[in-house]
C-alpha cells in the first residue's frame, strides 16, 4: 500500500461536476485532487449535450474560444415530433430574454473533449491534482467534530485500476463525491436515494451517415409502443447519428431474447429514412453495440454527513428527458465552488457549509424532476404502451397558435430552473487557443 496522501478536498469521479468542481476550486487557492477510475475520459454513449448555461460558463471561465474550435453541431430549435413542422423548444429566443447569454444554442460534443478542455485549464493551476486509473472504493472515518458521538468523513481509500496492484488512502477536509447514480461514497456513506418511478430504459446505438447526407436535426420520433431521439453528430472522424432507443423498463432481456436481427427491423420500421443503414450487419453487429442505459430517477433527503457532500448525479439522478443531467451537475459544482471555497481555504468547513449546497441545489432539481415526471406519465409511458401515437394534441395546438411558447422549454432545458454564474475570483479573459 501507498503512503497515506493528503489534500484539502477530494472530489470523487472525473465526470462534468468532478472536473468543474476542481477546476474552480483550484482557481480560488484550494488544494483540491479529483479521483478518476478510468484511465481517460473516453467514454462511448454519455451525455453530450452542452447546454447555453454552461457555455456561458466556459465564456466566464475564459475558455469558450477553447470550446468553440472543436468539432460540434449545433441546435438552435428542436421540433415537437418528427414532421410536425412544430417547433417545441426555441433556444434562439433565449438571446433577447436571458440577460449576458451569448450563445443560445445547444452544442453536441463528445463528452471527453469537453472534459480534457476543462482538465487541461485545471491542470494550469498549481493546487489541481488529477489521478486517473484510481478508483475510489471507501471512506475513511474518525471522530465527530460537531457533535459528541458518530464519525465524520476523512478522507477515501483508493486502489489503482492500471493493473499495478497499488492502493493506498488520501486524507482530507472534505471529500465531495461526484461518481454518479451508483456512487461508491455516497454508498459507504449510508445516504440512501428517493427512487422515482421510470417507466423506460435507453438504448444507445449509432448509425453513420455519408459525408453528403443532409444534415440531420434532433428529433423525438414517437410511434405507438416504439420511440427514439435522434441526436446529430459531429466528431473530428465524421458524422453520424445517436439514437436512443426507448423501451420498456427492465427490458433489456427480452429485447436480447427476441435477437439482432428483430431489433435491427424494429430500427428500420421506426426510422424509415435510414432503414438501408439500420438493417446492415455491418452497423449493428451485435448487442455490443447496444449498451442498455437503466434509467433511474431519484434524490438524496439528506445530500451530506460531516466531511461528505454528495452533488450531481450522486444527489439526484436525472431521466435523459430534454438532456439537462450535465447542465444540473455542472450548475451544481459552480454552486458548491462558491459556497464552500473560503472555508475550504481556511480549513473551517462544517456541515453548515454543505447543507447551504443542499438548500440551494434542491429546488432545481425538484422542479426539474417534476418536470420530466410529467413527461414520463403523459407521453413517453402512454407512447410506449401503445396508447398514444405522438406529443398530446392540446400541446402541438397550443405551439402552434403561439409559437413564443416555445422558449419556455427552451430556457427550462437551455437556462435551468436556477442558473449559476462563475464567482467573480474563478473568471479570466479568454486564453489563446494554442494553450
């Protein structure tokens, strides 16, 4: 085993919240090192979208002409159902209505270049450490500070992921975990979730597209029993298409029992247009190439014990509906950076500290989880069971008498319930490209 380390803060999971959170915890002077069980960020089928609020952050942060050189597409309008001609979020809007927002419009990226971006920027500042191939698997403990009886969170126990064999322990002030829905020190910490109702699993599957294909817009395609978004996508080794394939929830079983070649007709009868590609055995070769997301929709009561804060998808697991996990999480790191980087600095962090997160937090995750509910029981579960064909009729009637409706899904989805702006301490002027 490793001698025992030391450090300030120790951020669990190098994910959008992990990487934001050291980042500009580093930029105000803390000693902050976050914990990544991968060896990169390469990871095939996260979310990818970046959202207005948080490109108006990589602008604070001094980083957005960094962002903007990378292969993306970009949407301004996202319409209500394939062919409706309806338009249900108009991010264009935002522009005259959102004071300072400069860019309002969804970019799609892969989420490990939007991750290297901001860890190269961290990795500027001499009190960022960031440790790949090291997965955390428990917490340390010690006595209580603010009360006479229990324990407190004092670090993590970490064991390398390279095949090395090497483990070890990273003591610190507050350990803050960022590692998801199924979090490791949210677990061993004993901070059970709210589990939600979700009617629906996701599976992610990619469909290239010829460098002449039109160009392809984000579009919910909805049929009775079957539904998928069709997500455009841009990389530096061409176009093609990510679909997310909706189905039942817990069945992912009888999807592989009814075989490849039933799925691939199932992608072709949905999607018609691309139903050559669909059906090749060349583009979906196995159920490999079908990774199954299990949806979960829940919520921390209590996102905190002493030494321990659990934020993003760690504190609250969003449904994929309208995209706007990465957007709460990295909202949830801005919030968390501005609140806790003076005592954290001043090694006087108590759980004061941390419920001031919680009570600032909470409220756009509940409306945005309210939301998506809402979504769940009116549309996608009634789609998927066979008893509605398409968005509810009052809906697409109402879009289409007042258009301008369209920019209140924009801002929920673009903006967010309560937007965070980078502290004035963690800003700077835009940084060359070369850098």
């Amino acid at each position: 085993m490793a001698p025992a380390g030391r450090t300030t803060c120790a951020v669990v999971g190098g994910g959008p919240a992990g990487v934001v959170l050291g980042l500009l915890l580093a930029r105000a002077g803390v000693e902050v090192t976050v914990l990544e069980k991968h060896a990169d960020f390469h990871r095939d089928f996260r979310g990818d979208t970046v959202h207005p609020s948080t490109l108006q952050l990589l602008d604070d942060l001094g980083l957005f002409a960094r962002f903007d050189a990378l292969p993306q597409t970009r949407l301004e309008r996202v319409e209500l159902a394939e062919g409706s001609g309806v338009v249900a979020a108009d991010l264009s809007r935002l522009g005259g209505l959102v004071p300072g927002l400069r860019h309002p419009y969804i970019a799609l990226v892969p989420q490990w270049d939007l991750l290297t971006l901001l860890a190269d920027a961290a990795r500027e500042e001499p009190s960022f450490t960031l440790r790949t191939s090291t997965e955390v698997v428990g917490l340390l403990t010690g006595p209580a500070l603010e009360t006479a009886a229990g324990q407190r969170v004092t670090g993590v126990r970490w064991r390398a992921t390279d095949g090395s064999g090497q483990g070890g322990e990273l003591e610190a002030d507050l350990v803050v975990a960022c590692d998801g829905r199924w979090s490791t020190a949210r677990r061993a910490a004993e901070l059970e979730p709210r589990e939600l109702d979700v009617p629906f699993d996701v599976w992610w599957l990619r469909l290239p597209l010829a460098d002449d294909a039109p160009e392809a817009q984000l579009l919910p395609v909805l049929r009775p029993g079957a539904a998928a978004v069709v997500i455009p996508r841009r990389t530096a080794q061409g176009r093609y298409l990510q679909v997310a394939w909706l189905g039942p929830k817990g069945g992912d079983a009888a999807l592989r029992a009814r075989g490849l070649d039933s799925f691939r007709r199932d992608v072709a009868e949905l999607l018609p247009q691309h139903a050559a590609t669909a059906l090749s055995p060349d583009v979906i070769r196995s159920f490999d190439d079908v990774p199954v997301l299990d949806v979960r929709l829940s919520r921390l009561p209590l996102w905190h014990r002493e030494g321990l804060l659990c934020i993003g998808d760690a504190a609250h697991a969003m449904s994929p509906v309208g995209g706007v996990g990465i957007n709460l999480a990295v909202q949830d790191a801005v919030a968390a950076a501005r609140l806790l980087a003076a005592p954290l600095r001043e090694r006087r962090v108590r759980r004061s500290h941390l419920a001031a997160v919680q009570r600032r937090r909470t409220p756009p995750a509940v409306v945005t989880q309210a939301l998506q509910q809402q979504a769940h029981r009116r549309v996608l579960g009634p789609v998927l069971a066979g008893h509605l064909a398409g968005p509810p009729a009052l809906v697409t009637a109402a879009l289409r008498r007042a258009p301008w409706l369209s920019v209140v899904p924009a801002y929920v989805v673009g903006v967010g319930v309560r937007p965070e702006r980078a502290p004035r301490w963690a800003r700077r002027s835009p940084s060359p490209l070369s850098r």
